[in-house]
C-alpha cells in the first residue's frame, strides 16, 4: 500500500533554513487571505517583515500561513507596520516557563470555557490586552 500511495517524495529544507523564501511566502499568504476576508492591508516596505526572520518556524509552511492568517484577522487597520507583525508574534509565543492548568472534564464545553478564562486571567495578570 505504502508504495502505491508513495508515487512522488519531496525533500526539502525546512523553512528555518531557507530564510530568503519566507517574506515572499508569507506575503503570498497575506494577499489570499485578505481577499477571502474581502480586506485590503498596505504596508510601506516589506522591512516590516524582517521580524519573521528571526523566529524558527518549526511547523514550516503551515506554520507561516496561519500567521499571515492570523495578522489579517485581528488587524483592526489599514495598514503593517513592523512594531504590529512584532506583537503577534510575541502574542503567539509563550514564555518556556508559562504553564496553563485546566481541570479535566468529560464537557468539553466546560474545559473550553475554563481554558478561554485562564488564559484572559494569564493575559490580564501580564497587563497584556487581547487581540480580539
């Protein structure tokens, strides 16, 4: 089976490792997620991007494309800027040392609810306001 199914096998760098491609990808990502949320965003110059260069995007693509996802979703304005792309990118990354504990519960309901006011309380204790 796993013969008929492996037809044809890609090695490629991860993205990490190929820091040219991922300005063009992400801003690639950009304009089609704009126009499936029928958004028009501008930015002045693609330097606004430098930060995603530094960060190690261990889940590739993927990875990268739900960023530019989630930079057209919560952007209220018009227009990047550098200091905007820094923040969600330091909104998505929690510190080694922050943990989240939610009790477990067969109400998934319940656990989504105690997990959304855990993290607004985390959010809130580090006098950071939310992106929504």
């Amino acid at each position: 089976m796993y013969y008929r199914i492996n037809v044809l096998e890609l090695k490629l760098q991860p993205l990490r490792f190929r820091k040219k491609d991922i300005i063009p990808l992400f801003k690639n990502f950009i304009y089609k997620q704009c126009i499936s949320e029928n958004k028009k965003l501008k930015w002045k110059s693609d330097s606004i991007f430098e930060p995603l260069l530094k960060y190690n995007w261990y889940g590739n693509i993927r990875e990268l494309e739900n960023f530019a996802k989630f930079v057209v979703a919560c952007s209220e304005k018009d227009e990047l800027n550098e200091n905007f792309i820094l923040n969600m990118l330091e909104s998505r990354n929690l510190e080694d040392n922050d943990e989240i504990s939610i009790k477990f519960s067969y109400d998934l309901k319940e656990m989504e609810s105690e997990m959304f006011n855990t993290l607004l309380d985390t959010l809130v204790r580090q006098n950071k306001k939310p992106n929504w």
